[in-house]
C-alpha cells in the first residue's frame, strides 16, 4: 500500500470561508497555483479570475462591458492588461463589505508572477481593508511575503497525529481486499505509521 | 449562493446543462465571453477537484487555530489583513508492506 497525505488547507478554508458568508454580502475568491500551469497562470490571467469569480456572484458591471465592447472592437479583440485587471479590482472590491481572496501554493507560481501578485494584492488592500488575504505555500516564500506585508501573520501547518489516523482509517475502509488485513496488523499501521511520520 | 457552489450543481448536472446550452439566450453568451475575457482560468473546477479528495476532518484543526479565526472575524482595521500558512505540501510518500 502506497500513501500519500497531502492537505489542501486552501480548499479547507475556501470552504468554511463560504459556509460562513452564506446570507451575507460577503465574497470568497481564490486561485490555485499551479507549477504546471505557468504559462496559462500569468498575474494577468490570476487576477482576472478573482474578478471573474466576483463578476459572477454580483453581475457584471456596466464599465467592465462597456470595456469589452471597446476592446472587441480593436485589433484583433484586444487582451486585458495587468493594470486594467488591477483597477477593476480595486474598483469591484471596495463596494464589498468584507472579500476574501485566497491564493494557494504560491511557490509554484515562478518568482517574476508572485512579485506582481504580491504588489497587486498589497494595492488592493490599500484601497479596500475590508479585504482579507490568505495565502499558502512553502516556508521560504514567506521572505517575499514580508515584503509587502510586514505584519503578516503565519501559521506553520503540518499533518497532526489526528489528521494522519483519519488518513489511515480512510485509507483502510477503502481497501479493495479487506481479507489481507487481520486485526493485529491494522492496529500495527495505526499505531507505526503516525509514529515514523512525525519523526520525519 | 457562492459560484464555489454553483460548480458542483454544474458538474452533476451536467447531462441537463449541456442539453440548455442550445436554448441560451443571447445575453448570456454575451455574458460568457466577457467573463471569459477576464480571465480563461477556471479555479472553481479545481477546487472541486482538491475537495473531492479530502478526507473528513483532516486539516480542519486550521480553522480553530487563534491566528484563523481572528483573520477570518468580523472587526475591521485593526486586524492584519494577510494570513500565510505555510509548509511542506503533504508527508512524504511512505511504503507499507
């Protein structure tokens, strides 16, 4: 048997960030990062998601349309720019109670993206601190993070023995040949298994 | 409703969506491209992707943590607006034979 135990707290926190804002005039937007991705993820492309994400749940702005049509009209359909992105944004998320944006796995974004994103977001909360942030991603990141945000609060996270047994037992219910396991071994995974993890 | 939440409706219906596609009205494929030009990600699709995968109840103790429910509360201003976790992205591949 082969295990891997990744969490996505991202996806953990979009969610309860949701259940939370439901009956309210509150926006939850978020992007995951991906290494593999890069080229389709410019900051460009990012941003204008959490945009999308907002245009979706309140309508489209007349500007925002008033702004395709324009662009449609041009050379070939002209393509939006980072500062256009960036000025709708601010201009979308200020008329918002409360917004939260989530960006997951920053480090797989490449370092010339995270610096435009880093600076876009700091702006955005410059003009609307109604805007909280959340952020994941590898521990060296955080020098950048700094940054821009010198205050930024960290939490380290890392599978705790609890999350690593409702893994395990997961993993165990799903067993395609239940008869290979007998009692005594599963107790010793149970037991071995979350012991070799947290000495790693 | 969050558009986190309309994706799920859209995926399992998605045998009744693809046969209203025919019968969209003109606004709304106007609507389409303009949200399209905005951006061609699709992070919601992801997101139910990663949700799928997740085991009940793992990681969950991140939103009891101090640091979280102070960042996602209600107060404003005085409150740091940037809360970064950070870590290795999972336990290494372990082996059991």
């Amino acid at each position: 048997m082969q295990m891997s135990l990744t969490i996505s707290y991202s996806s953990l926190v979009i969610d309860n960030l949701c259940d939370q804002a439901e009956g309210k005039d509150v926006a939850v937007m978020g992007v995951y990062c991906d290494f593999l991705a890069q080229e389709e993820q410019s900051t460009t492309n990012m941003l204008g998601a959490i945009l999308k994400q907002l245009a979706t749940r309140g309508g489209i702005s007349d500007y925002i349309r008033e702004a395709f049509q324009k662009a449609k009209k041009e050379f070939g359909g002209r393509g939006l720019l980072l500062p256009n992105i960036v000025d709708m944004l601010k201009k979308e998320i200020t008329s918002l109670p409360r917004g939260y944006i989530c960006f997951d796995a920053l480090d797989e974004s490449p370092p010339k993206h995270r610096r435009e994103l880093l600076e876009a977001v700091q702006e955005i909360i410059r003009v609307s601190p109604n805007t909280r942030v959340f952020l994941t991603g590898r521990p060296h990141i955080y020098d950048e993070i700094v940054r821009y945000f010198s205050r930024a609060v960290r939490i380290p996270v890392c599978p705790t023995q609890a999350d690593i047994k409702s893994y395990l037992e997961k993993r165990l219910s799903d067993d395609t040949d239940p008869n290979a396991m007998d009692k005594k071994l599963r107790a010793d995974i149970m037991r071995i298994i979350p012991e070799k993890i947290s000495q790693m | 409703m969050s558009s986190w939440h309309q994706q799920i409706i859209g995926n399992t219906n998605s045998f009744n969506l693809s046969s209203i596609v025919n019968f969209i009205s003109e606004g709304d494929a106007e609507e389409h491209k303009i949200l399209q030009w905005l951006s061609p990600l699709e992070p919601q699709k992801r997101h139910q992707g990663v949700r799928a995968g997740r085991v009940d109840g793992v990681g969950n103790w991140v939103l009891e943590t101090r640091e979280f429910r102070k960042w996602r509360g209600e107060e404003d201003g005085c409150v740091e607006p940037v809360l970064f976790c950070y870590g290795n992205p999972g336990v290494g591949k372990t082996h059991v034979r």
